[in-house]
C-alpha cells in the first residue's frame, strides 16, 4: 500500500562534485605551469601541505560538528602540542639525531602520544571549566575561549620566554628525495601518511562505529540520543578531548615543519584553520580534508605564478567557494 | 507495590517553560499492559507532559513515579535507561544516518535481535526495503514507522508516544492501526498516546485521559467515554477536530 | 541639568557610583595637561581618548547588534592610513587631514558594506571567522605594498604647523604648544564622536537594532529590514573607527601596522569592551580608561609584587611585569562569566 510513496523516492546520491575540484583545479594548473615536473613537484607539496593544515583542522571541525562550539582556544591547543614536543624532545635526542627512518619514526611518534595525552588532558580541563558553562551561547563561547587563548598564551610567555624555541626536525627526515626533475622534501611525505592515517581513522570512526554513530547523531539531534539513552554530555567531553588531542597532534607536526616555535604559533595559523574550514563547511570532517588540501595547492600554484597574488589566494578561494555554496562544501545537516 | 499499581504516576506536576507556567498539577496514572490515550486541545499541555516524563523538561512542582523508583529529578538518559521509550512529536529521526544506523542506536543492548527485527518487518514493512537509505529521505509515514521502531527494537517497560498520526494520509493511519494492535498482543507492553485523530484513540485506547490548560480533566476507561456521548460532546467537543 | 541630558542623549550614566567614575574620568582627560604633567602622561592620556572612540564603536557592533567582528581594527587601520600617507603624500597641510579623512570614511563604509552584505546573514561564528580572515588579509595586505605604505616599518609624517611638538602659539610660563593643541583637537573630536554614537543609539534606529540582537525573528516580523540595519551599524561602527585611527594617526604622527592592524590590538579591544560593559557606551570608556592605565602602570605594581614573591615558587613568574596581559585575560573570562554587564554593571547595580 505504500508502493506509490516509495516509487516517489529520489535515490540517494552522493554529492561528488566537491571531491572533484582539487583534481580540477590541479589540471587547470598545468598548462598555466607550463613544465611537467615544476607542476607534479607543485602539486605534491601542496597536497603534503594540505595534509598539514588537515591535522591541524580536523579537532576543531570535529568539536564544532558535534557540539556546536566554536573553539578559539585550539590554537592554544596547536602551540601547547608544539612545546610539549620542544620540551620533550632533548630527552629522546639519542632517538632523534640517529640517521634510522626507525629510530626518527619512533620519536615521533612518542612525542605525538605525549603531546596528544598533554593536550588531551588540558582539553579536558578546558571543556570543564571554560566551554561547559557557555554551551548554547555563541557569542559568549567566542568571547570566553579567545580569553582562554589569551591567558594560554600568556602563560606559554610565563614558562618559555617570548624568545625563538627551536625544534629539530630528526636526521632521516631532512632533505629531499629526488625522481628525476621532482623533488619532495622528505618530512612532507611523512606527513601525507600521518594525515591519512587520520583521515582514515576519523572516517572509520564515524561510519563504523556505535561512537561514531552517537557523534553524527548528536550533531543533527543531541536531545533525541539523549531520548534514546545515552549520556550526550559525556560525548561531549570525550570528543572534546580528541578535538585538544588532535590539536596537539597538529601542533607537533607544524612544529617540526617550521623547526621554531613562537607561543603565538598557534593563534597564527587559526586563520588558515577558520579559512579551511569555512571552505569545507563547518563541522564536515570531509570537507575539512577537500578544503584543506584545496587551499594549500591553490596556494602553492599562485604563489608560483603569481606570487604577489599568493598571500590573498586564501581569502579569494574562501569568497569564489562562498558564492558557489554558501554554507561551504559539506554543509552540516540542521545547521 | 502489587501487580495493580500503576506503572506510571504524575502527581501534581507543574512544569515552566521560561516564562511560561504548562502544566500546572497534572494527576495522571498510566496502568500496566494497557493502551492510555492522552487527549486534549492544542496547547493543553500533551506534550509536554511526555517531555517532562522524559525528564527534557523537568518538573518545579510534583513528582513522577515509575515502576516504583521516583524519576522527577532524573536525568533523560537514565529515564530512557530506566525502560522507557519515547516517539516524539517530530519523530526525532536522524535524518543523516541510515534507516539500519537509526535503528542500531537505538538497540541499546547490543546487536539488534534477529526474529525482533523480523516483526517488526513484518509491523513495517518499507524499513526493510530502504534499509540502507539515509533515513531523511523517507516519507512523513516511513518516518514516523521509523521513529516507532526505533521505540520497540528493545523491550522496554513504557512507551511514550507522541501523535503517531499526525500529517499521515489516512491509509497509512489505517496500516498504522494494525500496527499499533500488533503491538499490544504482546501482554506486557504498556503504552501513553498523545492523540489529536479521536477514531484512531478510539480503536486503540483501553484507558483514556483528556487535559486541558494544563490539568487532567478526565481519566477513565475508553469504553465509557465512547457510550457517554454527553462526556464526548463536553470534553472533546473543545478538544478533538471533528472533521476527523 | 535638563542641558546635560539632552547633550547626552537622555541616557545619563544610572547610578551615582557610575556617574562619579565617569566625571573623574572626564575631568582627569580635560584637564590632563595641568592635572599630570609630562610627555609620558599626556600620551596615555590621548590614548586613552582615541580608544574610547574605538571601543565604543566596537560595543555597537558587539554591544548593541550582538556580532562579534574582528575586522574591527581593519577600519581603525584604515583611518590611521589614510590621514598617514594623506599628510606623508601630499604635505603637512589641514587638506591633506580632510582628504585622507575623507577618503579612509569611504574606503572603510564601502568594505564593511562588502563584508556585511556577504556575511551578516549568516550565523555570528560564520562572521567571526570570515572578518578575521578578511582583516588578517588585509594587515598583510598593508605590510607587503610597501612602496605606499611603508611596509611593517609603517610612515612617519608632519602635521600641519599649529599641531607640531615645537610650535608655540604663546611662549612663556603658560605656554601653549603645538602639543597642547593637538591634544585638545584629539579629546574634544573623541568627545564629539562619543556624544554622537549615544546619540545614535539612542535614536529609534538603536532602538530597533537592540531589539534585532534581542530577537532577530521577532524584529523582522515586525516589519524592520534586518539587514538593512545591520548593515547600517556595521558601516556606522566602521566609520567610528576609522575616525579613532585619524585622531591617533594625529597624535602619533606615525601609522603602521603594528599600532593600527595587529590582532593583538583586536583583542585589546575585546578586553575594553568586556571588561567596562557591553552594550551601555559607558563601558567602554572605563574598559578603555583601565585598559591603557594598565597596560601603563600595571606593570610597575607588578614589578613590585614581583620583586616582594622572590624565592616562592612560580609566583614571581606570574607576577613578572610583563604577565600583565594574562591578568587582564583572566579577569576577561571572569567578566563573561560572572559579570556580563562589566564594570558599568557592577557600579549600576549599587546604586
């Protein structure tokens, strides 16, 4: 008897068209390029850069996404990550200076675990006293978690000095490998894997598990999960924490991308962060990633054809993504 | 407590909404196994009467008293977590995920039960078609056959629902009656109604309750408000549509 | 009495607590250069004057059409600009100021009008982002034309004689300087531009874009263009604050970006605003009173306390001189919190 509604059904399609435009816009590059392998050397470091701003991203689109907070205090989060890792990483020198990509990988990793806990503890501490009481309330939120990157900030001040921190990248990660006429600097592939990695696991998360099936639940009807059982509260504290972790994550990895840490790092680099994620809609772990690698590329090819355009590429790619969609690539469903 | 005490009990529950005072001493007590249709006008307090069941909204004044344990001041998840499920007014589907995802989540417990998930197939047939389906592209009906399975993919003690036939074409508020008397052939199943369509409570209600500003002005059997056409014309003649 | 009313608008500061800080407040920047002679005073002093101006056309945007913007600093940018390279380019003359003036007036309606149109009907967080991705563009923006700008190292310029540190209109023990006057050109514009902001949102249309931050929908089924006043403020607001950026292009006879378009003078402003009260202009004069004073004199008490922790454990640290910033962050989070209506709230309340 309801055959007649089901007939009526669209079918469900997924929605490609944004998956397409870094493939696009890289084929639109090539022939401005011009040489083949300034092009494929363009591209791959752009793509590798994009993996950065990915990881540095993905937490606060995450936390947006489900609890509908923006999260100012992130940078805090991505220069907390960074230092922790600059005070850490003396005690593994033995590990760091060894020319083994092993050894490298192994104090990478141990810094990563050891920043993501640090961060993940403070982000903790941070929903608690600073986000729990201002749930609901943008304005406030915005206020309260910029003061909060305030006074991290400051504090960062207090314990480092506002002097230079330097950051050695580990011996096997330096340099370049070369193919031919196309050169990638090692570190970046390193981070193409660590921003996969992630990527993979967040969508994993999401699509596959009961967590992740509660996170894109709440993100539509917080009180319905509630309706149905479950604490939405506690979600809120546990994505939290992975939002600060994965700041932290972030922040390691900038760090060693630039090799020197200021305490504004992390403030500094929001704006490509807000930018990215405005691009990809806010709170789209997918559009996240698009938007991320979108903006680095875009990046990279301006400033190889164009270099006084290179530093308002950003802003020009946010503005044509807005009138195409005005909510972003992915917008997030209810908001 | 003996087998008789009602499952459910309000007693002089008044529940604010910001300036707003709703429900202002709602009595109402919801026996076991049976079917209660709530009634009402627009605006008399029905739904927020579930809402504070739920614990959504929480009562200033009064008590709630489920199966025994008092549940005024507790949070919505552990009422959920106590056996109650609810079907709100505008389904609460998630719209993103799956109809199977809809239905994982609400399967509390674990895997969801194979000969469960058959009846219910058999109460709803179209969740077996678009199984895969992002549940925001079914129709208003499938939806709401959604949101009720979602309610009963478990056992729970009480259900809770909230105008299962409104907006529905009056086919699918046919085939949502059998579903409705599938339902309640289980013995122990105990349901709450909110209903605005009097055919569809009189089918169905063994108890009846009917509010108005924010009051229970009537409780009783559904069968002595169905041969009382006075009390008909006294209490619905303000609270039903008639056209229905 | 009923004069001083209709000066300023029928909203006079509630509460004689408020209205007493207030007084002391005008009294002290009136007659600064007798009250607290010295350079040093008197900068603050000016400071203090063209900050007012700026956090209270902030506090229309936050305050009164309850949006965060960041581009805020953008415009004060763009006023400090325009009359800077106005007097840098075409000479120390008073048409250069009303060129420069005139022309930072356009260049900042038009980009908010650009900005407001492509964001205010989005969400609050949507604008906060977009406007700080806009005004860090643009600080870059100023950086790199160096050939017009000046580049990070900004522009020194001249003022018109009358206003030059070495000018005396009367030489002797009373001397006026050109530094007395231009101080007094500062205070008594700042003055004009405040007045005028109450006035505004004392008018119907203030009273229509409080009733939009209170309820957008509400506002609009009335019949009220939302949009249409939003966008109005936000331009209103913009051209406040280029008009701030003038007056301390004026007193500093230099502009660049660090004083003008640095995200650190954003936040500065933020903390003003917060902290003296949003939504009541009042607040931002004590927020940026307290602001300057602290950022001034703050750090000697702190060197104190600093000095008299030695030997504790991490005290010193966070009484160090330059930790002033993080108090005044904390005390920022504090006011969100537990005092919404800031100072100007606290000194109501007691009334």
């Amino acid at each position: 008897m309801t055959t007649r509604v089901e007939q009526a059904l669209p079918p469900r399609r997924r929605d490609l068209a944004p998956i397409l435009l870094v493939p696009l816009v890289a084929l639109a590059a090539l022939p401005l390029v011009g040489s083949l392998s300034t092009w494929v050397t363009l591209t791959l470091a752009g793509l590798a850069m994009g993996m950065i701003i990915f990881i540095i991203a993905s937490g606060l689109t995450l936390v947006f996404g489900l609890m509908d907070v923006l999260n100012f205090g992130h940078g805090a989060f991505i220069s907390i990550g960074a230092y922790t890792a600059a005070v850490l990483a003396p005690s593994l020198s033995g590990l760091i200076r060894a020319d083994s990509l092993a050894l490298n990988l192994i104090a990478l990793l141990a810094l990563i675990a050891l920043a993501m806990a640090v961060t993940g503890v403070l982000g903790y501490a941070f929903e608690r006293i600073i986000i729990m009481p201002v749930y609901r309330q943008h304005l406030k939120q915005i206020l309260v978690t910029i003061g909060g990157l305030i006074v991290a900030e400051q504090i960062i001040i207090a314990v480092f000095g506002p002097v230079l921190i330097v950051l050695p990248l580990p011996t096997a990660f330096r340099g370049s490998l070369v193919f031919g006429d196309i050169a990638i600097e090692r570190y970046r592939l390193i981070a193409v894997v660590v921003g996969l990695v992630i990527f993979a696991a967040m969508v994993l998360i999401l699509d596959r598990t009961r967590i992740g099936l509660l996170i894109r639940a709440g993100v539509e009807n917080g009180e319905m999960v509630e309706a149905l059982g479950y604490h939405i509260r506690r979600l809120f504290a546990g994505v939290f924490i992975a939002g600060s972790a994965l700041a932290g994550l972030g922040g390691v990895m900038w760090g060693f991308y630039r090799e020197a840490l200021t305490p504004g790092m992390g403030m500094d680099v929001m704006v490509l962060v807000f930018i990215v994620v405005v691009i990809g809609g806010l709170g789209s772990v997918g559009g996240c990633f698009i938007g991320s690698l979108l903006v680095a590329v875009v990046a990279n090819y301006t400033g190889f054809l164009a270099p006084k355009l290179a530093l308002g590429s950003n802003i020009l790619l946010m503005a044509l993504i807005l009138l195409w969609r005005s909510r972003g690539l992915y917008p997030v469903a209810k908001r | 407590m003996s087998e008789r005490a009602p499952l459910l009990t309000l007693n002089g529950v008044n529940t604010h909404i910001g300036p707003y005072h709703i429900l202002q001493g709602v009595d109402l007590e919801v026996p076991r196994g049976a079917l209660t249709m709530l009634l009402g006008r627009n605006g008399a307090g029905k739904t927020t009467t579930l809402r504070t069941i739920m614990g959504l909204w929480h009562a200033s004044a009064g008590s709630v008293r489920f199966d025994g344990a008092d549940i005024t001041a507790w949070a919505t998840p552990d009422i959920a977590r106590a056996g109650i499920a609810y079907v709100p007014e505008n389904m609460g589907i998630f719209a993103d995920l799956t109809v199977r995802e809809n239905l994982l989540l609400a399967a509390r417990s674990g895997p969801i039960d194979a000969a469960r998930l058959r009846w219910i197939f058999g109460l709803f047939p179209a969740l077996e078609k678009f199984w895969l389906l992002a549940a925001g592209v079914l129709s208003g009906g499938q939806k709401q056959m959604l949101s009720i399975a979602r309610a009963i993919i478990e056992p729970r003690k009480l259900f809770l629902i909230d105008e299962p036939t409104k907006g529905l074409a009056p086919a699918i508020i046919a085939n949502m009656i059998a579903a409705f008397h599938e339902l309640k052939k289980s013995s122990d199943t105990t349901i709450l109604v909110v209903e605005q369509n009097f055919l569809f409570a009189k089918s169905l209600g063994d108890a009846v309750a009917v509010m108005d500003n924010g009051r229970v002005v009537h409780a009783g059997a559904m069968t002595a408000l169905v041969a009382d056409r006075d009390l008909q014309q006294r209490l619905l003649g303000l609270s039903l549509d008639r056209n229905q | 009495m009923s004069i001083l009313r209709a000066i300023l608008s029928g909203d006079p500061p509630r509460g004689r607590p408020l209205a007493l800080v207030l007084t002391a407040i005008f009294v002290g920047l009136a007659f600064a250069p007798l009250l607290f002679p010295g350079i040093g005073a008197l900068n603050v002093a000016a400071k203090i004057c063209y900050f007012v101006v700026l956090a209270a056309s902030y506090d229309l945007l936050l305050g009164y059409t309850g949006v965060v913007s960041f581009a805020h600093t953008m415009f004060f940018g763009i006023g400090g600009y325009g009359a800077g390279l106005a007097l840098y380019d075409l000479g120390p003359s008073w048409s250069s100021i009303l060129i420069g003036t005139g022309a930072a007036l356009l260049v900042a309606i038009a980009l908010a009008l650009v900005i407001g149109l492509f964001s205010l009907r989005v969400r609050a967080i949507f604008f906060a982002m977009i406007t700080l991705a806009v005004a860090n563009a643009f600080s870059i923006l100023a950086s790199q034309l160096s050939s017009f700008t000046g580049g990070e190292d900004g522009c020194t310029f001249r003022l018109p004689e009358l206003l030059r540190p070495g000018f005396r209109l009367v030489a002797g023990p009373f001397a006026i300087s050109g530094r007395l006057i231009s101080y007094y050109l500062v205070f008594f514009a700042a003055l004009i531009l405040f007045l005028l902001m109450l006035r505004i949102v004392n008018s119907p249309f203030g009273r229509v874009l409080q009733a939009i931050r209170e309820n957008e929908f509400r506002a609009e089924a009335l019949g009220y263009r939302t949009m249409v006043y939003r966008s109005i403020g936000n331009c209103l607001a913009a051209a406040a604050a280029a008009l701030a950026g003038v007056l301390s292009a004026l007193w500093l006879r230099y502009t660049g970006p660090a004083v003008t378009l640095s995200f650190d003078i954003m936040l500065d402003i933020l903390l003003m605003v917060v902290i003296g009260g949003m939504g009541t202009l009042y607040g931002a004069v004590i927020g940026a009173t307290i602001f300057v004073l602290a950022e001034t004199y703050l750090q000697s008490l702190m060197a104190a306390l600093n000095h008299a922790t030695e030997g504790l454990p991490l005290l010193p640290l966070l009484f160090h001189p330059d930790r002033w910033l993080l108090w005044l962050g904390v005390l920022f989070v504090l006011s969100v919190y537990f005092f919404p209506a800031g100072i100007v709230g606290g000194l109501q309340k007691r009334r």
